[in-house]
C-alpha cells in the first residue's frame, strides 16, 4: 500500500525511475480536489526503448548527481518545460494520462516512468515476478 500527498512544488510525487519487474498499481481512493473533482495521479512513461536517450538527455542537461545514473537515482522529475525540451533535443514524446480511482495502470519492467498526484491518494502497488521476459 502507498499513500501520496498532493505535489504542491512541481518536483513530482515519483520521480522518474524504472522498476526491474513488471507492476501493477492500483488506486484505491483518492480523494477529491478542492473544486470538487475527483483526485488523481498523473503519469508520464516513457517507452522503453527510449531509456538511453532519456538518460543521456538528463546527463547534457546537467543532471548527474556523484556519477550515479540519472534514472536510477530517482532525483529528477520532467517538468512540462523539460518535456518539451526533450521533444525538441531528441524526439522522445511520453505517455501522459490521468489514473483516477478504480482504475489499474501496468507498468512494463524497465520503463522509464513518474508520478505526479494531483490530491492524496491510497494506492495498491504489486510488483508482478516474471520468470518469462526471455532475457529482457
């Protein structure tokens, strides 16, 4: 179970990182925004055969901390701003979609992903054991 508050800075609920098994997130309540609609998370994956120009991207933006991999490291979080930017630098364009309540996002092994809430949220978060991705 995972509860998430609000992303009131823009840093990103979570941030972008890759899981090494395949998940299952569901939202189980989320509660509603101060103008009455419902709450929910946002999400922006990546396809994962974007995964190394994403990380070389956020290396030319300056975005290593201490050498470690910038996926991994789970420090950085793509702004709108920073979207763009990597649309125009190297052509990678995310998924971006709205998780409401009730409703269950898989996410692939090793794809690139974040979360942003838009107001609290209990999610259910299965990471899914597979022993037949064939080496992937």
């Amino acid at each position: 179970m995972y509860i998430s508050l609000p992303d009131y800075h823009g840093l990103g609920t979570t941030r972008v990182h890759e899981d090494v098994a395949p998940a299952l997130n569901i939202m189980m309540h989320a509660g509603p925004t101060e103008s009455g609609k419902p709450g929910n998370a946002r999400w922006t994956m990546f396809h994962k055969d974007d995964r190394e120009t994403i990380r070389t991207f956020l290396r030319a933006q300056g975005h290593v901390a201490d050498g470690r991999d910038p996926v991994h490291s789970q420090l950085y979080f793509f702004s709108d701003d920073l979207l763009a930017k990597l649309k125009a630098d190297y052509n990678v364009v995310p998924f971006d979609f709205h998780q409401f309540q009730g409703q269950a996002v898989f996410v692939p092994v090793l794809t690139p992903h974040q979360v942003c809430s838009i107001f609290p949220f209990n999610t259910m978060f299965l990471a899914l054991m597979c022993f037949c991705l064939g080496g992937q």
